[in-house]
C-alpha cells in the first residue's frame, strides 16, 4: 500500500501514465525500485501511511489527486489532451 505517480516514455514521444493508490484496508508499505525497460519517470511516490487516488475526468484534462486518510491532499497531477 503506498502511492506513486510515474511517466512511462517507451518511445521517444509517446508516454504513458501510471497511478497507484491504495487499497484503504491494505498495510502500509514503500514504494519499491522501478524496473528501468519502459524508461519511467516517478512523478510522486509516498509509502507509509494510508491513501487513495481520485481521478477527475473534464473536456479541459485529466486530474489525479492522492489523498491521505485525513483528507488532506498531498499530490495533485493534470494530463491534458494532446491535439
């Protein structure tokens, strides 16, 4: 159980997103080493305590926040569509 942001670039120009967040009922754990063959980029990476993921999806992007246990935000993220 912990939370991670991360940017997969496996071609030059085209990335994917990856977010992790929760279970609530899950033990607390860390976030462990990236494997390096899709070349990610952590965004965000937070063990030890409680959290989960709210995805806002909007004409203007995507939002992602990661949320503790207490409600307070400690990470917000917005992808936006590409033209």
């Amino acid at each position: 159980h912990h939370a991670e942001v991360i940017r997969h670039e496996p071609t030059p120009g085209w990335a994917v997103h990856e977010f992790i967040a929760g279970p609530l009922a899950a033990a607390t754990g860390i976030p462990r080493p990236l494997d390096r063959a899709l070349n990610p980029q952590s965004l965000f990476s937070l063990g030890g305590i409680q959290n989960f993921g709210e995805v806002t999806v909007e004409p203007s992007g995507l939002r992602v926040r990661i949320v503790d246990v207490n409600g307070r935000v400690r990470f917000t993220h917005t992808l936006v569509p590409e033209r």
